[in-house]
C-alpha cells in the first residue's frame, strides 16, 4: 500500500529526530563548557569573599569572565531554535553550513575512525551567497554524512566538495574492512535507525531539495527545488 502525505511527512519527522539526535552530544557541549566555567568562577568568588582583604581587581576579572560565560551559554540556548523549521532565518552561506555541520560530526566520525575532508572552495568569501532555510540544509547535509556513514562499509573518511556554485558533493573514502575494530561498529546506529537511501530520499522530498544518492556519493542542491 502506497503511503499517504501524511505517512510520508511523519517518516521524514523521524529522520530529521534521528539526525538531530546524532548531532546533540556536541550541542550538548557546547551549552555545558561555559556552565563549567561558571561554577569555577563561582567557587573563586566565594573563596575571595572570604578572604581578609579582597582584591578587587581579581574580583572584577572573575566578574567579567562570568559575564562572558553566560554570554555564551545564552548563545548556546538560543541556537537550538536553528533546528527548528518554522523558525524564520536570514539563511546561511555555504561555508557556514559546512563550518558548522562538519564540527558538529568531526567527533562522533573521528570516535568511529572516519576522517572529515573539507575540499577547496569552501572557505569563507566575501560577499558569499546566503541560501535560504539554513534549518533544512543544516538537516540535509547530516543526512548525507549520516548516509555515507551509516551504508559504506570499510569507511575510512568523507570528503565535503563544492559541486557548482550551488551544491555539495559528499564522498566516501575506503579503508580497512571494519569488521576487525569493534569501536567501529559500536558507534553506527542500530539497523532500524540507520540513514539509508530511502531515509535520506523521503526526508530530501519532504525539505524540498534535490538529492542525487550513489553507492559511495551523495550530492546536495542548497536551494530548494
């Protein structure tokens, strides 16, 4: 039986969770290091306030240190609503999407033993071009990581290249058979949450962007088709 649109829009839902899923352990660092500091800077503060004479100038350093991390805690928190759709944005460059995507993976690939290239002609530019809903490219270009991931055995790394001036082309690198390292197979996702080619197909047709899937390829349009 065929599926309906709204089957088809809650399977596309399920993706975008699983993929949102695999990129919060380094969105969860990202929030958690400023509150560690701040406990640091808290503990010192009293320590000083205990002190027979305080300094002053110290004083005001953790102060500003603190200040700085609450900053960036609040930046943290405020940027788990660019994962949401509905959220209206100014868009995003192409580098940036790269920049931000490939260090949100780098660790949890590396942990796995697979590399992440960045080809040339993805450093940022001036006057750069913004595409539109960075939410959706940000969750197409983890799919198509996740992909190469989670379906090319023997994978050794992926390289993120330019294709045109408005796509990326995602490829995959062999290495050793990974049967061998049980690190490896530790760190994929189980076979029923594991981004196949239907996955990433149902989710690219649900975002509205062209995608091109190949055994050890997958290329990404950034604007919507």
């Amino acid at each position: 039986m065929k599926a309906s649109p709204a089957a088809r829009s809650w399977i596309a839902a399920g993706v975008r969770h699983e993929l949102l899923t695999r990129a919060l352990p380094a969105l969860r660092h990202d929030m958690a290091a400023p509150v560690s500091v701040i406990r640091m800077g808290m503990l010192m503060l009293k320590r000083q306030a205990a002190a027979p004479e305080v300094d002053a100038a110290a004083w005001d350093e953790r102060i500003v240190m603190i200040e700085e991390q609450v900053v960036a805690l609040v930046h943290g928190v405020r940027s788990l609503r660019d994962w949401e759709l509905a959220v209206s944005d100014d868009g995003i460059t192409r580098s940036a999407l790269v920049a931000q995507c490939a260090g949100l993976m780098r660790t949890a690939f590396e942990f796995s033993g697979i590399g992440l290239e960045v080809g040339d002609g993805l450093a940022a530019v001036e006057g750069e071009t913004r595409f539109p809903a960075s939410a959706a490219m940000r969750y197409m270009f983890l799919g198509a990581l996740s992909f190469l991931h989670d379906s090319v055995s023997a994978l050794s790394g992926v390289r993120i290249e330019a294709d045109g001036a408005e796509a990326l082309r995602f490829v995959a690198a062999h290495g050793k058979p990974d049967a061998a390292d049980p690190m490896v197979q530790a760190h994929r996702a189980p076979r029923k949450l594991a981004i196949d080619a239907v996955a990433l197909q149902s989710l690219a047709d649900d975002l509205g962007y062209a995608v091109v899937v190949k055994r050890d390829t997958v290329r990404v349009a950034l604007a919507p088709a």
